[in-house]
C-alpha cells in the first residue's frame, strides 16, 4: 500500500534527486519539488512521477513532510523563509550530516511543526543514478520524538538500515564518518608523497598501493578492524616501527603515522592481549610532534 505522507523537497539537486526517486520508486508518495531554478524542479519532477512547485507556499500547501535538501549552509535560510508560510502539522526535514534538527529549525514548537535529519551514509554522486544504491546504504536519523519511529520504519522499508542517534551525538556521529572516508584520503596521499620520494610517479604510486588497499577494505569489512590488522606494529616489530619513524623527516607526516600507530597498537593488544607493547608505545610516543 502506498504511504500517505506526502512529501516535498525543496532543493533539486543531487540529493533531492537521488531521495526522490529512490522514495518513489519504494511507493513513497513524493508530491514534487521547489527550486530556486524552475527548470531544476521540473527536471527533477520529470525523473520522480512528480509536480514542479512554483513557490513555498505552494510545497507548504500540498505536503506533510517536506525535505530540504540544498547545501548545508543554506537550509537554516530556507527555513526561514518557510516559516512564513502556515507549518502547522509539518514534519520538516534535512539531509545534512553535521547538523542537527533543533539547531536548524527554530521555534518548530511555536510552529506547530517537527523536524528531523534524515543522513544517508553514502557518496550521492550522481543525480540519475545513485538512488540505485542506496537501498544498501545506511541511514542515520533524529529530530523530534513525534513521528521519529515513523520515519525509521519507512525507510527501513525501503531496504536500508537505520539508526536513530541523540542530537548532541550529531557532530560525533560526523566526525567518525569523515574518518572513515574523508581521512582516508590523507594517509592514501601521505603514502603516494613518499613513494614519489622512493621513485615512482603519482600514477604508478596510486597503482601500485590500490590493491594492498583493496584488499585491506575487504578484510576490513569481512572480520573488522582488530583481526583484520596486518604489519609491524601487529607484530610487535619495535625495530621496523623505529626505523619507519627515523626515516619520515617531515614532522607532520611523522606526527599522522604516530597518531595512527598508537590507535593500532591498542587494536594489537587487544589482540594479542599477552604481548607487552609497552616498549613500543614509549617509541611511538616519544616521536609525537
């Protein structure tokens, strides 16, 4: 049966596709879209079964939920342009990862409104072609406690995991997804930097340490970080790790691969909870920037 919450997006640009179709596709009722660009909405309302709003009041008038999906500095602002309009009954929405409802969406009480974030944990890069995918991905959601079980189970219903988070856990929450995808990218480069120092160029470096990448990622993934943990700092080799640390000269790059290496370490122990790494954490320590 299909879901009565009619839903509206502001915004029409990868997300808002992305959201819309998957939404749609899943039975969700999407009733169209607002865009600063009306040739964007309409597109947008083309690839989704749905309508091009031509104002606010209009996506206000016509939908239960409406999701605003425009880049993260620029929702508080749509807001409150909403906010002109009668949001009384309202569930609103955003797709930001960093922010969270309450500091967003002023005076929703007075409103007579709700709001939620609705984070997909997945790279939204294509307009036409990522709501593929995302049945696959994770979702992260908090907001308002009314309708807040409601929206989980609709979207678990299109296939997708979620888990609900405090708000105060939003910036955390955040920082461990950068982490785990944007931080990767400094180590991958700290390592490309000195394999061009050894010899190789850009291309061949990246080459070269794509399938040791490839691999790790699905070990990663198959037995977790702990068991999946190969290398010097597993074994307990204070020789290698000193001689790591001796021969990378610029400090910051040593400072990166200490801070990650004690985060390892921790891992080793836990794994090899008879094992003394204290001599080699004195090492790692002591080359801290």
């Amino acid at each position: 049966m299909r879901d009565r919450l009619r839903i509206g997006f502001i915004g029409a640009g990868k997300v808002g596709f992305s959201l819309g179709k998957f939404f749609s596709e899943g039975g969700l009722n999407v009733s169209g879209y607002f865009s600063r660009n009306p040739a964007s909405a309409r597109e947008a309302a083309d690839f989704t079964g749905s309508q091009a709003f031509e104002t606010l009041a209009d996506v206000a008038k016509a939908c239960d939920a409406i999701i605003i999906t425009v880049p993260d500095g620029a929702i508080a602002n749509v807001y409150q342009q909403l906010r002109a309009h009668d949001l009384t009954g309202k569930q609103i929405c955003h797709c930001s990862g960093s922010l969270n409802a309450e500091e967003v969406f002023c005076d929703l009480d007075a409103q007579g409104a709700t709001g939620y974030s609705l984070h997909p944990l997945f790279p939204v890069s294509s307009k036409t072609e990522t709501y593929k995918e995302l049945a696959h991905a994770y979702f992260c959601i908090e907001g308002s406690p009314e309708h807040l079980d409601e929206w989980k189970s609709r979207i678990e219903g299109l296939g997708p995991k979620v888990q609900l988070i405090s708000s105060t856990a939003k910036k955390r929450y955040h920082a461990a997804c950068c982490i785990s995808s944007n931080l990767v990218c400094a180590l991958v480069n700290q390592s490309i930097q000195m394999l061009c120092s050894c010899g190789f160029n850009k291309d061949d470096a990246l080459m070269a340490i794509a399938p040791l990448m490839r691999a790790n990622v699905e070990h990663i993934i198959e037995a977790g970080p702990r068991d999946a943990l190969t290398g010097p700092v597993e074994r307990n080799d204070v020789s290698t790790v000193q001689a790591h640390l001796t021969c990378i000269d610029d400090p910051l790059e040593r400072n990166l691969y200490s801070l990650a290496s004690l985060e390892l370490v921790k891992l080793a122990q836990e794994r090899h909870p008879e094992a003394d790494f204290a001599q080699l954490t004195q090492i790692i320590s002591s080359n801290q920037g």
